[in-house]
C-alpha cells in the first residue's frame, strides 16, 4: 500500500488529518484549533487541539461501545450466546 504525505512542506509526515491533529494534540495542547463564528462574522466559542482530541476519543469509544451492545442484542437474542467483542476487557 502506498501512502501519500498529504502536507509535504511539513517537519513530520502525516498521512492523514487524524495524524496531524492527533501529533498537535500532543505537541500544543492549549493553542487554538478552531475558532466558532456565529454567522460568519461573530465568534461564538473555539476549541484548542487537545479539547479536539479529547471530544473525537470519546466519540470513538462511544461508538465502539454502542456497536458493541448492538452487536450483542443481535446475535444474543438468536443464538443464546453472549457476544463480547475482543476489544473490550473482562476481569
């Protein structure tokens, strides 16, 4: 598989805009990532890189999960076994 360094005057090679996001989160925590404009004009809130990272992880994990119990109704309801998805941890 070929990748393409989509930012090629970069310092770093991402690949991707999840990789330049997560490497800002990391490096800039507290800078600015998005600034909100209410019509265009009028700034309504901003988010700096590492409330970004922490918002898209928990979309992620809530999504992983909330398939996760989906997948389980299925398939628990029709063949009587439980069904836990190897990524989440029993101890």
């Amino acid at each position: 598989m070929t990748c393409v360094n989509f930012f090629p005057n970069s310092e770093s090679n991402f690949f991707s805009l999840v990789d330049l996001l997560s490497e800002r989160s990391q490096a800039m925590p507290n800078q600015l990532a998005y600034i909100f404009l209410q019509n265009g004009e009028t700034e309504s809130g901003s988010l700096t890189y590492g409330e970004l990272d922490r918002q898209a992880t928990a979309m992620f994990l809530w999504n992983r999960f909330a398939y996760a119990a989906h997948l389980q109704s299925m398939l628990g309801r029709r063949t009587g076994f439980t069904v836990i998805p190897f990524w989440i941890r029993v101890d």
